[in-house]
C-alpha cells in the first residue's frame, strides 16, 4: 500500500507521525506522476538531467525528496510533519539524512535553482508566497515542473505560475493528477509580496479586542478572524502570575497574545507544526506584548513539552482537512496536553458542537465541563486530576 516504485527504487513511505492503524498513503498520484515525467517514463519526452541544484517545495511526505535523494535535492517545507516524515522515510530507505537538505519556508532560499519541482500546496497564499521567495533563484534555463491533483489545480493555480515564474502550461490528467511546465521567464517583476497580512481584531472580540494579528501566507484564517477563536477569546480564563500558557496549534497566536497582554507575567509557549503558523505568532506577540515571555516551538503537538509543565492549555484544534487526519491529531493534542499539564491545570478547548470533543476528553481527563456554548460552538474545559 505505502510501496512507490520509481525508476530510482523502491520506497516504503509513511507518514509522521507513524501509525499502524493509518490507512493512508504518504505519496499520491501527483508525486507518482511527477517521478515518471523525470524519468522520462510517461512517453513524454526524454528523461530530465537532475544534475544541477535540485528544489523540492511542498513535499507532503517527503516522497518526492527521498526518490530524489541521489540528486541531493533542498527540500523547502512549511510542515514540521512533512520534515520528520521526510527524515523517517530517508532512514527507511537507508538513505543518510544529509542526502538531502531540508529548509522550512522560513529559512533563505537556496541561490540558484536548476530544477525547480513544487508539490502544489492546498494554499494559493502559500504558492504564492513560496514561488516568489524562489523566483530569483531561477534562471532562463531553470526547469520548473509542478505537479497536484486535478482537483488542486485551478486557473489561479496557474495564474500565479504564468504571473511569477514564466509561460506555463499542463499536462494531460493521469490518475486525476496533473503536472504544471513553466518556462522561467527572468524579465518578470513579480513585485513584493502581500504578505506577511495584518489585522486588527474588533472590540467587540472579548480578550482580544483591538490586537493586531500578524499573518504570513497559508496559516489558518489569514484574513480575518475564526469565529471559534472568537468565541474562545470572548470566554479566555484569567491566569495569575508566572503561569505557564500553552497556545497549542496556536495559527497567528491571538490566543495565547491574549492571554500574554491580560497577564504579562505568564511565560505563553506557542506550538503549531506550520513554520508560518510559528513565525506569526511570533509576530503577532512582539506586536502586543513589549515585556511578556514567549517560546514559539514548531513541533507535533506538545510532543516537545516537559510531562507537568504547564497550568493552562488553549486550543483550537485543526479540523477542515482530512477527517481521519484530523480527529487523530485532535486526540494527539488532548493526549498531549494531559501529560503536559500540572496536576490541577486545565485544558481550554473550543469546537463545533457536532465533532464530539466532550466525549473524548471525559474519556482521556476523567471530567469535562462546558464552560461556553452557543448555537455553532462548544468550549470545554478538562482539568488534569493528580
Ligand atoms: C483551527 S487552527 C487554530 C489556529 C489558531 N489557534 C486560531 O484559533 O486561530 C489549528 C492549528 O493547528 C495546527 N496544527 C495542525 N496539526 C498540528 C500538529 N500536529 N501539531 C501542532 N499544530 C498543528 C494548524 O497548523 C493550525 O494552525
């Protein structure tokens, strides 16, 4: 099931974190596709030269980077899963770590690009953003080939392409996968790019009211504020003195700023696995807060966090993508903060009424109270017995 035969090998891939109840795949027919067009496998021209500097943007699970590894491919990611996954899937092919070399989004890009593949992210704004940072590391001769599912490529898809790289066009559909061809055109001025986005939050959002939140490309609700975490913000519990708050998936970080500028003694530690996600909060926090503590950690949930750390957990869990993905990680995150917090310290957690939170967290916490709820949102609150 997890086996992508390529003409380089054959890998056994999974995802990060690894679980044998996982069902699914940690390639797609995008990555499948993307491998044969290189190889010159698919009848459509001769096979790619990969001798030159090799770029992987978007790698989901680090397929592309791992079949890739004998060409030493830089792999530039937002995803803290997809770089661990990517180090488990090198070792698993026997491959040593430093076959390949693995930036975030937030590290300088490589300075010359030869071959320029992108995994289509699910973000326009994180293509967007990706493709500018990247673009002035192409040259006339740069070969840039995209690759998605039908269903994640769209006119603005190649829009952007055609805008910041150069003429662009598509390749016939296979598997319900496309592949996207640009020719680097070094004449374009793309012009700067729109991000990182601010806004700020209206007073009419309970602790949050008259924050700026600062957003770079692709983190959750980007744009505006979640009415969830609206919600969380208009019931955030009050801390006294050098409690230790975690934000735990904390996007552009009002949550855990909030309770930072109502108590500027707390020490706030913010966790999210998007390096976007990370470097927002980060931004957000120095907007609001001159002299309060703050630790910004790019990890899987508070796999990271000493067991009895912590007093007061908020969090907003992922939903919206895959569900099996997302009720797991979920789990992951209640899971995480019970080991985390200290005996008597609590978990905040705010959700769609339908997604069953309280069930999960009477099992794992042994209570579970709701402390808020209106038509859509429930906010529940667990607390760690000793
Ligand atoms: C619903 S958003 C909430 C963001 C922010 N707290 C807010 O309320 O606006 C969920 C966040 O969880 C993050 N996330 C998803 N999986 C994660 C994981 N395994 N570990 C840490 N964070 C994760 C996402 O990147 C996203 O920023």
């Amino acid at each position: 099931m997890n086996r992508l035969s390529t003409s380089w090998g054959e890998y056994d891939l999974t995802r990060f974190p690894e679980d044998p109840r996982d069902t699914l795949r940690a390639w797609s027919a995008a990555d499948a596709y993307l491998l044969r067009h290189l190889a010159g496998d698919e009848g459509d021209g001769e096979p790619i030269a990969l001798d030159g500097a090799v770029a992987v943007v978007g790698d989901r699970w680090g397929a592309l980077t791992t079949a890739l590894a004998a060409h030493r491919p830089v792999q530039i990611t937002d995803s803290h899963l997809a770089r661990q996954a990517t180090l488990a899937n090198l070792a698993r092919a026997g491959l040593p770590a430093d076959e390949a070399r693995l930036l975030t989004t937030r590290d300088t890009p490589p300075e010359r690009v030869d071959v320029l593949l992108v995994r289509v992210p699910k973000s326009l704004a994180l293509l967007e953003d990706q493709l500018r940072r990247i673009a002035p590391a192409l040259h006339a001769g740069t070969v840039v080939v995209g690759t998605g599912m039908v269903t994640e490529i769209h006119t603005s898809t190649l829009e952007l392409f055609e805008r910041i790289v150069g003429p662009t066009r598509t390749s016939l559909a296979r598997q319900k996968a496309r592949l996207i061809f640009s020719t680097p055109d070094p004449e374009l001025r793309p012009g700067p790019s729109p991000w990182p986005h601010s806004y700020v939050l209206p007073d009419d959002s309970g602790a949050g009211a008259g924050l700026t939140a600062v957003n770079h490309a692709g983190i959750f609700c980007a744009e505006r504020l979640d009415i969830g975490t609206r919600f969380l913000l208009e019931h955030l519990p009050s801390t006294s003195g050098d409690a230790h708050v975690v934000d735990l998936g904390c996007g552009n970080g009002v949550l855990g700023t909030a309770a930072a500028v109502a108590n500027p003694e707390a020490r706030v530690t913010f966790v999210d696995e998007s390096y976007q996600a990370v470097a927002s909060a980060e931004a957000t926090f120095r907007a609001n807060t001159a002299a309060a503590k703050g630790e910004f950690v790019a990890a899987d949930a508070l796999t990271a966090m000493p067991p009895d750390s912590v007093d007061l957990v908020l969090n907003n869990p992922p939903f919206h993508s895959h569900q099996a993905t997302t009720d797991a990680t979920a789990q992951r995150m209640f899971r995480g903060a019970r080991d985390a917090l200290r005996p008597g310290g609590e978990l905040w957690v705010v959700g769609n009424r339908h997604l069953g939170y309280h069930v999960r967290l009477k099992r794992l916490f042994g209570n579970v109270e709701v402390a808020a709820s209106n038509r859509k949102f429930v906010i529940l609150r667990a607390v760690r017995r000793a």
